[in-house]
C-alpha cells in the first residue's frame, strides 16, 4: 500500500473502478491482540450505498464499509513476470507464476475439453446438457452478454433445463477482473444457491513432464478402456442405464485432442488412470484417480508426467486443471507439481420456489 509524504494514506479508487483488482486497507478498530488495519487484494465487484464488495482469487467476498477505507489503489491484474534471462530487481525472490492467460480464455478451452452432448445459444452464453453427466457438462457457460435482460435469460434457462429433466444452473468465474462477480452477486440476490466451489490451477508444462524419471507401465490410448472405466466408476453416476454410459463417454472422449492413461498393477488390476486434453498451447489434466491398495508409490505423478510429456510433443506448452477448493490432499499434491491458482468458480443452482 502507498503512502503519502508525512505519512497520509490516500484512496485512489471510485466507483468507476468497479470491475477492477484492486488494493485496499481499511480500519479495523485494533483492539488487544488485534491489528488495527487490515489489507485486502481482489476485484471491485460493487461499491454501492456506502459499502464494497471485493472478490478475492480464491472467491471469497469481502465487504467494507466505505467509511473504513484508509488507502486504496487499482493494481495489475497479474504482476509481469522478468523476460527470459532478465534479472530481478535485487532483493526480489523467485515466485512460481502460471502461464499468462484470461480468465475467459481458459473457461473457453476447458469448454472445449470437457464438451456437452447438446448445447443451445443463448447471445453469448452457451446452455449444456448432457444427461445429468457432470455440473461442468450440464450447465449454463455466461461468458459475455445473453443478449436479453437478466430476469428474461434466467426464465428461457429454466424453461430449456426443465424440458430435459434438469435443474438450471449456472457456472461463474470469480477472482479476477474479467470474471462474473457480478453475474454472482445478481444470481445470489435471487437466491441461488452456491455449492461445488473449484479452483483452476495453471503450469508450466515442461517441468511437468520431468517430475517423474520413470513412465514405464504408463498405457496411453485415445479411448477409455473397460479397465480405466471401472476406476473412473463415474460414467454411471446420474443414471445407470446403458444411455446414460454412453452419453458420459461421449463428454469424456471429446474434445480437439484427448489421451486416457492407464497403469496396471501386478494383480492385473487397474491401478491408476488420467485423461488429457491438448487444445493448441493448452493441455487439461483431469479424472486422475489411483485405487486405494496403489496409493502413496507415485504413481499419479507417473501419470502426469506420461500425458505431460505426450502434450509436450503435440505442441502444447501450459497445463490447467481444476480442483475442488476443499480438496487438501489434491491441493498438495498439485502444489507440489509446480501448479499456482489462477482463478475459481462455483455453480449457482435455481431453487424450487427461488427467483429466476
């Protein structure tokens, strides 16, 4: 935070700003063992009737009283990372940074690799079903403006889900400037209900591929097979029928380039499985599952670094993966693989007797 000569903070935002990332400090009051101000960074989502609302990256709202703000500054969305070869500034530690990407791009390559057996236009939102088969397949995708008043979409969502036996629901981006805070406190107000709250993770995807020496026993195919299927153990969820199965494995196949990793265990078992999706510089990561008895060997850094490397080659050179905010043990695991939060998301549901 900036201060001025003499020690006097400044407040270097307005309600222009909204939509912005910006830094804020405010006034807290102290107090025994309590700091007297404390600093908040994330989007401007509003800044209506004396209070604001700043949305952290990880989605978390703050709400602060406009009376409270001490100092407070538009800063970059993402600090620029040094040229190759650069030095830092002296002083400056090394930081891990993901691959310089939007918000909106990465929604819309995670579309691509994760694509719904039926989609409907709706302006710039795109409607998705899929049976039921994942939130991701089978929810409304806002990215820009529907074309029509908000209370107008959020009634032809409903009438297009409830005519495929759906609930509507809705998926929105949070954490930073080019997401849909705002979309969110509106479907909020109208009580939808929040739930499934995700992180999306980004990396570099070279070091990726040399996290594990050793990629023996690693299968990669271009479609799932009976054994990777029985682990995945997921195709089945919302319906058990044969249609149902057949419409998840028309989610999990799609998409511009995917490969399905498998590794067996000595019993001839299926002991660990991932899918891959590789979409031009970008390579999706996801499903990656190790059965219980296989656990703690290594062997989901084996396979990551086997699709990893299998991107490598396909011309790829970022990695993305999405992981459920509550999820400690993938956080770690992922964390330790080079992976850094780029930004979240969480699905908005209408509730019977709720507004839409």
């Amino acid at each position: 935070m900036e201060f001025l000569a003499g020690g006097r903070a400044e407040v270097r935002i307005t309600r222009a700003d909204v939509g912005k990332r910006v830094s804020v400090r405010r006034l807290t009051g102290g107090g025994a063992g309590v700091p007297a101000f404390t600093d908040a960074v994330g989007v401007l989502t509003s800044w209506d009737q004396g209070v604001l609302s700043i949305t952290r990256r990880n989605g978390e709202t703050v709400r602060i009283e406009e009376s409270a703000l001490v100092a407070a500054k538009v800063v970059p969305d993402r600090p620029a990372a040094p040229r190759h070869g650069a030095a830092r500034p002296s002083g400056e530690p090394g930081r891990r940074r993901g691959p310089a990407a939007t918000a909106l791009e990465l929604q819309t390559v995670a579309a691509r690799g994760w694509p719904a057996v039926e989609t409907a236009r709706l302006g710039e939102w795109t409607l998705r079903a899929s049976g039921g088969f994942t939130r991701r397949a089978n929810s409304v995708l806002p990215l820009g403006d529907p074309g029509v008043p908000l209370e107008t979409a959020l009634e032809r969502i409903g009438q297009w889900y409830d005519e495929r036996g759906l609930p509507p629901v809705i998926v929105v981006a949070t954490g930073r400037a080019d997401s849909d805070a705002r979309l969110d406190a509106e479907l909020a107000e109208r009580g939808w209900a929040d739930e499934r709250h995700t992180t999306v993770r980004t990396a570099a995807l070279a070091p990726l591929a040399d996290t594990a020496a050793d990629l023996s026993g690693v299968t990669l195919s271009r479609e799932p097979g009976a054994d990777w299927l029985a682990l995945y153990n997921r195709t089945g969820e919302a319906d058990p029928s044969a249609q149902a199965t057949r419409t998840a494995l028309r989610v999990l196949t799609g998409g511009p380039s995917v490969w399905f990793a498998t590794v067996h265990g000595a019993d001839g078992g299926t002991a660990a499985i991932g899918r891959l999706v590789v979409d031009g510089r970008w390579a999706g990561f996801a499903a990656l599952e190790v059965a219980p008895a296989s656990r703690r060997r290594g062997l989901a850094t084996r396979v990551m670094a086997a699709l990893a490397e299998r991107a490598l080659e396909e011309g790829a050179s970022a990695a993305y993966l999405q992981v459920e905010a509550d999820n400690a043990g993938a956080l770690a695991f992922y964390d330790r693989l080079g992976f850094t939060d780029h930004h979240g998301y969480h699905y908005r549901r209408a509730l019977p007797g709720g507004r839409r």
